[in-house]
C-alpha cells in the first residue's frame, strides 16, 4: 500500500511539475557540459609489477651453499607484496619522486610551510595504486601530457630498488665497518706474529718440534762417536731451542688460528662489500608504463550525468517537501 501511494506520489509530481523537471534538466546538462569542458584535460600511464623474493645479493649468489639457495628468480609470496607495497606508499618515495621530476613546479605546490601536506593530496589526486587479484601491483599516474604520465609511472618503479638501498644502507654499513675493523685487527695481528716469527728464524728457530728430533738424532750420533765438539755445537742448539722454542710454538699455534679466523672473516668482509654496493631488485616489471594520446579524464558524460540526476533528485525532493508542508497546514 506505501509503496502504491509513494509510486502515484511520485508520478503527480513529475506530472504536475514536468516543465520544471525539463528546463532543469536541460540547464543542468549545460552546466555539467560546461564544467566538463572547463577541466584540465588528463593522460593516463599505467605500469604492473610483480614482487620478487627478497635475498641479499652475496647470500644468494655468492654462498657456496649447495643445494639450499633458494630460487632467487622466484616470484614473491604475499609478504613480499606487502613489504613492496609499503615502500611504494612511503613518504620517502614521494618526495625523491617529487624532487627527481620537480613536481613541486608541475603540480602547482609553491606553499612551501604545508608543501608535504599538498604533495600528499596532489598524489593522490594524481597516482592511483592498488593491488589486484593476480599477487601484482598496478601504479596509474595522470598527467596533462601523456609522455610525463609514463614518465611519472616508470619513475615510480625506478625508485622502489632506490628507496630499499637508502633503507638497508645504514645497517650494511654499520655491520660493513664492524667487519671491517675486524678485518683490519686479525690481519695486523697476523703480519706481527709473522714478524716475530721471522726474528726467531733468524735466531736458528725455524721448526720447534722438526729441530728437537733431528738435533736429537745427530746428539744421539756424536755420544757414540764421542764427538765432544759436535756435542758442545748441538748442546748450544738445544740451549738456543730451549730458549726460544716456547715462544715459536706459541706464535706458530696462534698465527695458525688467526689465519684459520682470517679466511672466515675475509669471506664475510667480501659479502659485506657486495652487499653494499649491490642488491637484487625488489619487483619484476611485467607491464611497463607507455605514453597513451587517449584522454583519460574528465570523463564528460559522467560529469554530466551526475549533474543532470542531482538536480533532479534536488527538484523531486524540493517538491515533495512542499506537497508535505501543505498536508500538514
């Protein structure tokens, strides 16, 4: 029954008022015609991405850790999207973009005390990302050139690998400069004890354990030749080994360690470099963003239509409005 009444309610108004409806209508179109033609004519670019698994350069290409790599080709898993997401979305990203392409001048952003303010709301005005069902990311951009709008788009994508640098360059090189200084430490220490090696050698020390069997053998020799001359020669050799012998092997045994500790940390040292100059890009670029001449936006006939269906739903309630008012009177 309420449904009956509001259908007949709504079929008398337009009925009563239909030359009103009209002209609105009509003055509507004009108007959102008009705006339409007002707005800046924009481009559109559009790029898709994939993540790619995140591994540092020297663990996974360098290790010699056989039949464990994982495939660093790999496409990523949700949680690599998410990371690449968050650094597409970052702050970061937006001002080295908005400084590499002087979108402070091309956007019109000249309040310099809200400037941050402004480029967040120019971009998302003009840069629509979102992730779709496929795992990949799309980035639109809008210009009014269709070159800056690609341009815009590809820029977007570059700086990702950019940003992730700049993000785990301080913790590499803080671990770079740790390793480093261990480096430098265990390999002084090496060149010392080989120093002090090299001044007992000097002194006849050239093999503690070899020299104590072979002046053994040959003392042994000299007791049953009753050679007193060469048992006097080799009594001072033992005396030279006796006092020099423990220091030797002390430095031979810690020089063995030290080298043993200097290939593992050199192999560290080397990754460390490699890491911080060189990573593995974050994204697979599987569409990239091309200049398209077709305008993208406004779109007129949804402006007009808009225009045309607020006003008359403005016009219908206006009199409906009045029709209540006067049952209640």
């Amino acid at each position: 029954m309420n449904v009956f009444i509001a259908s007949n309610l709504f079929i008398t108004i337009i009925k009563q008022r239909l030359k009103v409806f009209v002209v609105l209508g009509i003055i509507a179109i004009t108007i959102g015609l008009t705006i339409s033609y007002l707005l800046p004519v924009e481009y559109q670019s559009e790029t898709i991405i994939l993540p790619a698994r995140h591994f540092s350069v020297s663990k996974m290409l360098i290790e010699p850790n056989v039949g464990n790599q994982e495939d660093y080709l790999e496409i990523g898993d949700d949680d690599d999207l998410e990371k690449l997401l968050q650094i597409i979305y970052s702050d970061n990203l937006k001002f080295f973009l908005a400084d590499q392409l002087n979108l402070w001048k091309r956007w019109n952003i000249e309040n310099k005390e809200y400037k941050i303010y402004y480029l967040k709301s120019k971009w998302d005005h003009y840069i629509n990302i979102y992730r779709n069902n496929y795992g990949s990311i799309r980035i639109k951009a809008f210009d009014k050139n269709p070159d800056t709008a690609a341009l815009i788009a590809n820029t977007i994508v570059n700086l990702i690998d950019t940003i992730q640098k700049n993000m785990a360059q301080n913790r590499i090189q803080t671990a770079l400069d740790i390793v480093k200084t261990e480096y430098e430490n265990t390999l002084k220490n090496i060149n010392e004890m080989e120093d002090s090696l090299n001044t007992l050698r000097q002194l006849g020390i050239f093999d503690y354990k070899e020299q104590v069997k072979a002046y053994s053998k040959e003392y042994a020799k000299a007791i049953l030749k009753n050679d007193t001359e060469k048992k006097e020669k080799l009594e001072k050799l033992f005396s030279n080994l006796q006092k020099y012998g423990g220091a030797y092997n002390t430095w031979s045994e810690n020089l063995r360690k030290y080298r043993a500790k200097f290939a593992v940390i050199k192999y560290k040292y080397d990754q460390m470099l490699i890491d911080s100059k060189k990573i593995l890009p974050l994204k697979y670029i599987v569409q990239k963003a091309y200049p398209d001449n077709k305008k993208a936006r406004p779109i007129r006939w949804l402006i007009v239509l808009l225009s045309l269906l607020s006003t008359e739903l403005l016009t219908f309630t206006y009199f409906l409005f009045q029709i209540k008012s006067k049952n209640h009177e």
